[in-house]
C-alpha cells in the first residue's frame, strides 16, 4: 500500500516534475529537491522512507551526498536508491561502495517506477516484470493532463533545441565541456522520461562521446546536428503560425536597430522577415531626434559593453517612439533607473524570434496607448485593487517551487513590495479573489488550477489586477494563449527576480 514519502533529488526540472506525477498518481507522498544542498535542508526537518538520488549533481555529488547521509545517525538507515544516467560502466558499483540501497538506470521506465520503488521499500531488489510496448508510454493513473503533458514536453524541446543552437554556436570557440557533458546527461533521463527513446539514445551518446580520449570537433558537430534533428522533429515541436492579427499590426512597420552587432542584427532580422516588419540599421552615432529615427514605429537599442557608454543609453536621452531594450539581464538592470523606465519591453539574451515578435507588438501596443491625464478610473462593474495597510503594493506571488516563492518574495520586499504566496492554482485564485491586489505573479504549471486557468478565472470574475504569467515555457503558443485570457506581461524562466520586479513595477 503507498503512502511513504519519497524525496527525489534531481537537477533536471523536467525530471523532477514528471516523477512526481508518477509517484504521486500511485499514492506516495512527494518531496523534491533539484541539488544536494536543498535536499539536506530537507531532511533537517523530516527523513523519508526512500531517497531517490541523481548521482550526477551539480556542487556536492549524488555520491558525496551518500556518504555523507550515512555517517549522520539520523539518516543512517534511510533507504537510498540511486538514479543516474551515466556512462561510465563502474557507475553501478560506486553507487554500492558509497552506501546506496538500490540502483536505477536512466532512462527509466516510467510505467514500472512505482512498482521498482514499492520492491525497494518492502524489502527486495527492484526488480518488476518489464511493461510491453503495448502498455503505452505513461502510467494510465498519472496526473499530469493531455494539455499540460505536452506543454511539458514542448518546454523540454524548445529549452533543448536553444541550448543545441547555443553548443553549434560555442564550439569553435569557448565551448563548457563540462557544462555540455552535463547537459547531454540531462536529456538522456529527461528525454527517455518523456517517451523520445531515440533522443535519449543519442544524448547518451553525445554524453559517452565527450568522456572519450580523442574526440574531435567535426564529431561533435556531427552529433549536434543529429540532436538538433531529433529535438525538432516531434509533433510537438513544430511551429505555430504567427497570428494575422500580430501580423497585420506589424507588417511594413520600420523597426530602428542601434548599435546591434551583426549576428545579433543578422538574427532580428530573420525574425522580422517572418512579420514583414523592415529592419533598418543604425550606428550609436545617429541622433535620437533625426528624421531617420522619427520615420520608424519602434526602436530596440542594444545594451552590451560596446554600447554602454553611447548617448542613447545615458540619462535624459530622448525617445521619438516605443524603445526596447536588447541585452542580457545584468547589463540592462545595471542601466540608470530613467533609461530603464523610457523603455516599453525589455528583450533578455536568449531569446527566440517568436518572443522578438511578441515583445515588439507589445512595445507597439504599450507605446501608443493613451496617457490618463487625472487618477486611474475603474471599470465598471469591478472593484479597485487593494493595497496593505502600510500603503506598500501588495502582490502575490504564485508557484508550487517553494525556492522560486522564497527568492521573489524576497527580491520584491527589498523593494517595497509587500508578498503573500500560494503554492497552487486554487489557492492562487481564492487569494486574489479575496485581497484584489494591484498585481499577480502565476506560474503557468501549478497543481489544481493551471496559471491559466486561474487567469481565465480572475478576468470572468472582473478583478482587475495586472498579471504576469511565470513559465518556462518559450513556445509562442502559450505566450498568445495567456494575452488571449487577458494576462499584461510574461516572464520566462530561469529569470532574474529583479526583472520580474522591473516588470511588476511598471504596473505600479
């Protein structure tokens, strides 16, 4: 009968969240942690009936963790079993020499995980009889949805087919190794989780091709441009058309382009093309008022070391329309705080050229909508948002990552902002309801109610707070989904909770 705990620890979030569904779906209670740190603060407080431990962790290893677990009196006894990926052929054997109970190979079969967990826990050595091909890929109780088991796959293809760019990109050049070897060992448990076999297959061997003597570049090349296939490949992945309405807005729009390096133009104006906008291409040098830059519908300045110092980045520099800020995160949060507020979107390093287009109709939409000239009037038929009896911006914050709510919560205090947190759709929605307050933050992925469903919810019931979608999704499918339902912003993950707070500000 289930009911023990189980802490899986795992640093792949596709992982994490995919084997607490399964484990939840056949009764076991679920705790998560995505490094060996947070996993012993963890266990400070409550020792589980098994551990179900990644070997290959970044800090403190999945076998350093072991070790240490079984000099400590009160972790002693626990039930570990060890999960890994790796290739190297001993890595069964470290796992026993360090104290571990049991031993599963990534990628694991999600269909027969309970049962190897349950054999484990009543005494044996995990082994069940193997599921059929025609059992199917998933346990027929898991809680995870059609909707939201294919926006978790789709994150997982669009986040792997941007880092395989980024490798193909490096490789010439200042290419992590490590980092990559990492990475590949990722996708072999994160793919195979999710029932793409063969991509796990050759992410394996991307992974054994790296810990071989000799390797060469044209070899990893050759092995990049395999993944790139295979990420792109299933139905998942493929491309939603850009809306005719975004297209419309954009077509034939001039868009001023300053200071851009040349890939990083070259790249915009492929995502351009897609939108029939027209790129048009200006050194620092070029006056902010000039009939050149007044002639354009928008301006994306880029913010890098080469650009810092420029007039249009400086205090009290003029716009003539919608500016947008390109650059990574520290480089624009680290620009004066009145250059920061000229800007109508800000696009972070990363991006895709589906967030290129949405970013600039934003721009367009939030720069030419009407400034009111007296207090914000309220609709009709709705109740103004609230602030705290301290008169700070109350905002609440949602996610089921207990790490994520600690950390905004944190940033957004520092800066006077006052939080209250949920940890699941409804009681993201019930919150809301009750407090209205000015802003929400909701990850799209919570238990119970979806962040969309919640959406949906606050703006049938006319409460007017502003929301940002919190997701780690970056396909525009979901993007367009959640201004469809009425959300005001999104921001992607992994994210800079000081962006986040950038972005909340603005509403303010």
């Amino acid at each position: 009968m289930a009911g023990e705990t189980i802490l899986v620890v795992d640093d792949a979030p596709v992982n994490l969240k995919l084997t607490a569904a399964v484990l939840r779906s056949e009764g076991y209670k679920v705790q998560l942690a995505c490094n060996a740190e947070e996993a012993l603060m963890t266990l400070r407080t409550r020792v589980p009936d098994l551990l179900l431990l990644d070997l290959h962790l970044p800090g403190m290893s999945g076998l350093e963790l072991t070790r240490h677990l079984r000099r400590d009196a009160r972790t002693r006894e626990m039930l570990i079993v060890a999960l890994t990926a790796s290739v190297m052929a001993d890595a069964q054997q470290q796992a026993f020499d360090a104290g571990c109970d049991g031993f599963l190979a990534k990628p694991i079969d999600t269909r027969t995980l309970g049962q190897r967990l349950r054999s484990f826990l009543d005494g044996h050595n995990g082994v069940v009889p193997e599921a059929s091909a025609e059992d199917g890929g998933l346990p027929t109780g898991l809680s995870f949805s059609g909707p939201e088991m294919e926006a978790l796959r789709r994150s997982f293809l669009a986040d792997g087919t941007r880092q395989v760019r980024r490798l193909r990109e490096f490789i010439d050049a200042r290419l992590d190794i490590a980092e990559a070897t990492r990475m590949f060992h990722q996708w072999v448990g994160s793919a195979g989780a999710l029932g793409y076999m063969e991509l796990a297959g050759k992410a394996r061997a991307a992974e054994t091709l790296l810990n071989t003597p000799g390797w060469t570049k044209t070899d990893l090349r050759d092995t990049l441009d395999a993944l790139a296939d295979l990420f792109a490949s299933p139905r998942e992945a493929a491309d939603t058309p850009i809306p005719d309405s975004i297209v419309a807005e954009l077509t034939r729009k001039r868009i001023a382009l300053i200071g851009f390096a040349d890939e990083e133009a070259e790249r915009l104006c492929g995502a351009f093309e897609r939108v029939r906008a027209l790129p048009r291409l200006f050194g620092l040098d070029e006056p902010s008022q000039s009939d050149s830059i007044r002639d354009c519908s928008a301006i994306m300045v880029h913010v890098r070391a080469g650009t810092l110092g420029s007039a249009w980045l400086r205090s009290g520099c003029p716009s003539s329309g919608p500016l947008v800020l390109v650059g990574g995160r520290e480089d624009l949060l680290a620009l004066p705080l009145d250059v920061q507020a000229r800007a109508c979107e800000f696009l972070i390093d990363g991006w895709q050229p589906e967030e290129v287009i949405m970013r600039l109709s934003f721009a367009l939409a939030r720069g030419t909508a009407p400034v009111a000239s007296g207090p914000a009037v309220t609709p009709a038929g709705t109740e103004a948002p609230r602030r705290s009896l301290s008169g700070k911006p109350e905002i609440v914050i949602a996610d089921d990552d207990m790490h994520v709510l600690a950390v905004v919560r944190s940033a957004l205090q520092s800066l006077g902002m006052e939080c209250r947190a949920a940890s699941t759709g409804p009681e993201a929605l019930k919150m809301i309801k009750e407090f209205r307050p000015p802003a929400a933050v909701l990850d799209v992925n919570m238990p119970g109610m979806d962040g969309f469903e919640v959406l949906a919810a606050i703006r049938q019931a006319g409460i007017p707070s502003k929301v940002i979608m919190l997701t780690a999704r970056q396909h525009e499918r979901d993007v367009l989904r959640g201004f469809a339902l009425g959300a005001d912003d999104y921001v992607v993950k992994p994210f800079n909770p000081l962006e986040l707070a950038a972005r909340l500000k603005r509403f303010l």
